[in-house]
C-alpha cells in the first residue's frame, strides 16, 4: 500500500514493515485474524473497567495482560500482535463508554 503523504526517507522503512508483516501472517487466515483479535476485546473492556475501579488496578491488569502476551509470542511465536490490537479496540471501546457515560452523569 502506497501513502502520497510518506516521506521519500520513510519509504523503505514502509516496504519493510509491509514485508515483514506479510512474512509473519501469511499462513493466517483473515477468519482466524478477525477471530483472535475479537476475542480480546473484552479484554479490553474488562481492563478500562478496571481503570474505572482503580488506576492501580487498569495498571496491573495491562502490565500482566501485556507480559502474557510478549512471552507468548516470544515462545511460541503466535503473532501475539492480533491479540494485542483486539486489546486495543476493546480498551478504546470501553474509555469512550466511559467517557460518554461520564458526561451523560451516569454512575455519578
């Protein structure tokens, strides 16, 4: 995939990554892809509620999620990167649920 707005220098790094990438999930099929990461969206939702409880404990449970999930891929080479990005759509998920709860004064 080609971006007009990349810098020239930046264009390699840009076919490197795309490489590699498409090295490492190759033999993925986009069902199993959409499937791992949509399994860890409550994940993430589970964690921005956690945050909601207690700073310290959304600091936690992502520093334990996130150690799982290198040393998982580090041994097992999984592409722990899926599990991750379903993290991330779910924490973002559930911040804005908070965010819009907040200001809408519910749990107030």
């Amino acid at each position: 995939m080609r971006f007009g707005w990349i810098p020239t220098w930046l264009q390699g790094f840009e076919r490197e990554a795309n490489s590699i990438i498409k090295d490492h999930t190759s033999h993925i099929s986009w069902k199993e892809k959409a499937f791992r990461a949509g399994i860890h969206i409550p994940v993430g939702l589970f964690n921005a509620f956690c945050l909601y409880v207690g700073i310290v404990y959304g600091i936690l449970f992502f520093a334990g999620f996130f150690t799982y999930e290198i040393n998982e891929d580090w041994h097992l080479k999984d592409n722990a990167w899926l599990d991750i990005y379903g993290w991330i759509v779910g924490f973002g998920i559930g911040v804005s649920l908070l965010f819009i709860l907040d200001k809408l004064g519910v749990g107030s």
